[in-house]
C-alpha cells in the first residue's frame, strides 16, 4: 500500500495519490495555466474529481474532455454539476452530493463542507450563470491521513466544528487575502481546525493576491506548534509521513 501523496500543480490545484494509488484532481485549471508547468498540463489518469467552485481559476475548461479521457467520477456543488450535464458530461460519472453529506467513494470517506465564496460558471460570449457557493472537503484516507481542502473561503467559526468531528491532520488553506482568508484569518483558521500543518494556496498568482507563506508564519506562534508547506509548483509532499 502507498502513501497519501499531495503534489501542488498550481494556484489552487492539486493531485492526490491515494494509499490505494487512486488519483484524485482537486480544482483542475491545467488547460492553458501558466502556473502549471507543462508535463503536467495533461495527466494520464484521473479516478475522481473534486471541484470546490466554477470559477475559470478552478475548473478547467476542458473539464468535460478530461472526464471522457479519463473515465473519472466528479464531485462539485450541485449547479456546477447541472452545467457540465449540460457540457456533455455522462450523469453516470458524476457523484452527486450536497453540503453535510459524506460518501464512501475509492477506499476513502469524503465529507462535503460548507465554505463563504460566492460562485459562477463562466460562459460563452462573457456571460456568466449557474451561481453557487463554494464548498470545501474533508477526505479521510485509509492509512489514517485526514486532509481538509477549504477551498476558497472566508474565515468561519464552525470550522471548530470540522474540528470536533473529522479531526483533520493537514489543512490546505487560501492565503492570498482579497477573494479569500489572508494570512491573518487562515492562522486562526489553523487554530480553530486544530491542524499542525498547513499547505497554502491561492496567492502570488495574481498580483492582487498579496498574502505570503511568510506572513502566515508570522501570525503563528511557536505554541501554536503549526508547520507551514508552501509547495513549488509540481512539488510533492508526503501526507502519510508527517509527525
């Protein structure tokens, strides 16, 4: 059996190798992402899909090409779902799910939260439709891993609730301020889930993304026993393995 695997693709996407080796995409945008670089652009497999939000800078706009190539089940909000049937996707690989709702899905145990970002899908001709709001996940792998991927959120107090219920290991948190949580707000967020490591994302992409891995750091105290990964892109980091 592997290990539970993270590698940062870019901005706000990430691949997951589960211990079973599945693998799984969160928040694709690859097509045409210059923050993803090149080999990874294109990826040979995908078991699941799980899409926080239809912004353009989360799922991709091949999506429903990657999904026929690939055969990959998908999870995302409701209306996102709703607008890529409409795109060609079959119903039969789409999971279909809601906030507060948990399914046993490829060995692990997903858990669909809430999250504090309004959403659209971005269509033809400029125009915008299917709005939503975000969603995070909680995912619970079998070799005892429990991840967090917030998504993009505001700070919320019922994030002690995930806490008390799930007891996440590892918590990958937006930090880039502005459209989300900056470093200030995804400290305490880190307090609050009661998590000792914290992959960022969501910043340095966009100018107007200005939180920082540093500043995060520095909204931490030793106390807080809180370890900060901020992942180059392609870089991969080993969930299982951490203390």
């Amino acid at each position: 059996m592997l290990s539970t695997q993270l590698q940062f693709l870019g901005h706000a996407s990430f691949r997951i190798t589960t211990p079973e080796g599945y693998v799984l995409l969160l928040d694709p945008w690859l097509t045409g992402n210059p923050y993803v670089p090149e080999p990874l652009r294109q990826p040979a497999r995908a078991d699941l899909v799980l899409l926080t939000h239809g912004h353009d800078d989360h799922m991709d706009s091949e999506l429903p090409t990657l999904l026929a190539q690939t055969g990959a089940t998908i999870v995302a909000p409701a209306p996102v779902r709703l607008y890529l049937y409409g795109q060609g996707a079959p119903p039969a690989q789409c999971e279909p799910m809601n906030v507060g709702g948990s399914i046993n899905v490829l060995g692990l145990r997903l858990t669909m939260t809430i999250a504090h970002h309004s959403a659209h899908v971005e269509l033809p001709g400029g125009a915008t439709g299917f709005p939503h709001e975000g969603v995070g996940f909680v995912l619970r792998f079998s070799d005892g891993t429990v991840l967090y991927a917030a998504g993009d959120t505001a700070l919320f107090g019922d994030m002690r609730l995930l806490a008390d219920l799930y007891q996440p290991t590892v918590a990958i948190l937006p930090i880039g301020d502005r459209y989300t949580m900056g470093p200030l707000e995804a400290a305490h967020a880190a307090r609050l889930l009661r998590v000792k490591h914290i992959v960022p994302f969501h910043y340095g992409t966009f100018p107007s993304l200005v939180g920082t891995p540093d500043q995060l750091r520095a909204h931490l105290s030793p106390a807080d026993v809180i370890t900060v990964h901020p992942l180059l892109a392609g870089e991969t980091l080993s969930l299982s393995d951490l203390p």
